[in-house]
C-alpha cells in the first residue's frame, strides 16, 4: 500500500532506480529492518486450524484451551519433528465435550495438509476458510439441517470448491441431477472405503 501511494503521489518518477522499482527503492530508506514472516508448515498449520476449532467449541478464556495454547507453543518450537498436539491433550481440554474435541482434532488433522498447502501457510486464508465453514454450518442449522450435515465432509466439499474448482463444479452437478441430491459415485465409494460394500444410509 506505501508502494501504491508513492507512486500515485509522485507520478512523474521514473519506474526504477537501479535494479529495483523506485517505490520500493523508496520504502527500503524509511524502513531499515525488514521482517519476514515465514509460512506455516503443514504440522504448524494442523495445529492452528486445531486451535481455530477449540476456541470455537469452548471460548477464547476457557481454561483448558489456555493450557493447549501452551502446549501447542512448546511444540511448535521444533516443528520440523512432527510432534503436534496429540489427541489425548486434545481431548484433557474439557472433559464435557470429549466427542466434539475429537471431531475437532480429526478434521484438523485430515484438512490441515491441504489447506496449509492450498493457502501456502497463510494464517489470514486459513481462518477465512474456517471461517466460511462456520458460516455454512450456521445456515445449515438456522434452516433445520444441522443433522444432515457431516462436518469433515463439508469441509472437504468446501477445499475442492476452493482448490479445485472443476472437480466441485462436476460434483455439485452430478448431485443436482440426482433425485435424492447424492452422487453415486461418493456413495460407493465410501461404502468402499468402511469395507461394507453397503451405501450409507
């Protein structure tokens, strides 16, 4: 934005000076020290998208997310060993809400690789996606279709839309078509995948 405003205010500037754009040239006398902010790795990214959810579920004081916040800091100190939040930590958040944790911690670890990837590690596109899952969930339940709806399995309706666009648009329209609103080729396929070779009902 500084880069912008430099070059709307000074428009009669030449385009570079030296090897780099004047506006850039310009910012780098006024700030002598930059500051990088590295992206988040898919363990760094597994455990935020974990954090997200828990405060979602039990609220930004909530005693037992401070702990986990801990935890999760002392673990990220050394990502690079895979260590993470594990489910026991997880779950020694509130010992009330044991099944929500858990479902909290799945989804983490099932969509974290791909939206650390998808995003590039951007913390700010990770929680706009959260986000957008939340929202969706809430008007799902405002029009009395919490029940129907699997939240893992949303979230990864939701990542195609978002990264892969064709695939999405296949889908929605092989549902669209389906007179029960179900693709017939996710059905069998997660009847493959439980080993039942039965749909689900």
């Amino acid at each position: 934005m500084i880069e912008y405003a430099v070059r709307e205010h000074f428009p009669n500037l030449p385009l570079s000076s030296g090897p780099m754009p004047y506006a850039r040239n310009y910012l780098e006398k006024l700030v002598q020290v930059p500051i990088r902010i590295p992206a988040l790795g898919i363990q760094e990214t597994k455990t935020y998208v974990t954090l997200l959810l828990i405060e979602r579920l039990v609220g930004e004081g909530h005693q037992g997310l401070k702990i986990l916040v801990n935890k999760a800091r002392a673990s990220l100190n050394q990502p690079w060993r895979g260590g993470g939040l594990t489910q026991a930590e997880v779950r020694a958040v509130d010992t009330a809400r044991q099944s929500e944790l858990d479902a909290a911690h799945l989804l983490a670890q099932q969509i974290g690789p791909i939206l650390g990837e998808g995003t590039k590690g951007n913390p700010r596109q990770i929680k706009r996606f959260l986000n957008a899952l939340l929202i969706r969930q809430a008007i799902a339940k405002a029009r009395n279709l919490a029940g129907s709806i699997n939240q893992a399995v949303l979230a990864k309706l939701m990542l195609a839309e978002r990264f892969q666009p064709g695939f999405y648009e296949h889908i929605a329209g092989e549902a669209m078509l389906a007179d029960d609103g179900k693709v017939a080729a996710i059905v069998t396929l997660e009847a493959k995948m439980r080993g039942d070779g039965r749909p689900r009902r």
